[in-house]
C-alpha cells in the first residue's frame, strides 16, 4: 500500500511518481550561488539578495529579493502627509468662517436654521477673538466682525508654523555620504 492519501486516478495513464528524494548534498546546490548584498548610502538601506538552486525534483531555482529603505523617502513622505492634512483642516476652516463673515456682514436672517447652525459651529473658533477689537454695524442689520477676519489670520498663520515646524522636524539627512558593502556566501 502507497504512503499517499488517495490512490493515483486509474485514467491517468501517464501518472508519475515524484523522483526519488536526492539527499541536499548531493543535489548540485551550489555554495556560491548564494549571495547576500548589504548597502547602506547616506540613509537609504538596500539588500539584494540572489540564491540559485536545483529543488529535488530536479528543477533549477532562482530566487531573486531586493529590500529597500529610503529613510529620506520617508521623511518626505511624512512632510507631505502633515503639510496636506494641515491645509486641508485650514481650507474647511477657512471657508467656515468666510461663510460666517459675509453672511453677518450682509445682515442673514439669524432664524433660519443654516445660518444658527452656521453661527453656532463657527462661534467656537472666533469666540477667543471677540471683544480684541469693536464690531462695526453697517445699516440695520450688517456687521462688519472684526473677530472673524483676526480668527481667519490667525488660524492661516499657525497652519503655516505647523507645516514649517513638520518641514524642520522631517527635512532630509545630509549626512555625508557613506557607503558599507558587504559580501556573504553561505556555505553548507
């Protein structure tokens, strides 16, 4: 009786037992048919690696694998991402407020449930502004908000220190350049 799980299918006329197993010395591995590659280049980290072999059925394998690491990639991939998000959050906010700017400068009926929404959600950016300077009121509705315009500056100038602050904490390295290459063949 065969060791295998199910016997082989009667109408497969060519049916093939695997060759016998070769033991691995004797199977044409060759030593230095494997090769590791280390190189390390003012941050960016690279490993190739190539093994070359016959597998025990008898048929020749080569296994090629490249590992890089770009620490400068990263960083500029971190900067990218933080100088994105922080615009985008400056860009909504920014609206908001303009929106809240024109509507009380254009005097907006207050009831209507968009603009107190609009006023109540934009309130809490502006409301550490109220009060620096007076609210001019234009006709009988209109006011010109001071506050609004200082909240606008003030939240455009913090989004430009936080993106300068992530191009400071993640610009490249410019270390000199450095170059370590090693060789390794394995041996069995």
């Amino acid at each position: 009786m065969s060791n295998q799980p199910y016997s082989p299918d009667p109408r497969m006329q060519r049916y093939q037992q695997p060759p016998k197993q070769v033991p691995y010395e004797e199977q044409g591995y060759d030593p230095a048919a494997q090769t590791v590659e280390s190189v390390n280049r003012g941050g960016t980290y690279v490993q190739k690696q190539h093994e070359s072999y016959v597998d025990p059925m008898g048929n020749r394998v080569e296994n090629r694998e490249e590992v890089v690491e770009d620490e400068n990639l990263r960083r500029a991939n971190t900067r990218y991402w933080i100088t994105r998000v922080t615009y985008f959050l400056l860009g909504v906010l920014e609206i908001l407020l303009l929106l809240r700017f024109f509507f009380r400068l254009l005097g907006a009926n207050q009831d209507n449930g968009f603009i107190l929404f609009l006023y109540n959600l934009s309130h809490v950016f502006v409301g550490a502004f109220n009060g620096i300077f007076n609210d001019q009121t234009l006709g009988r509705n209109g006011v010109f908000e001071v506050s609004t315009l200082i909240a606008m500056i003030i939240y455009a100038l913090l989004a430009w220190g936080i993106v300068s602050l992530g191009r400071v904490l993640f610009a490249p390295n410019l270390s000199g350049h450095q170059s370590i290459t090693t060789r390794r063949r394995s041996h069995y």
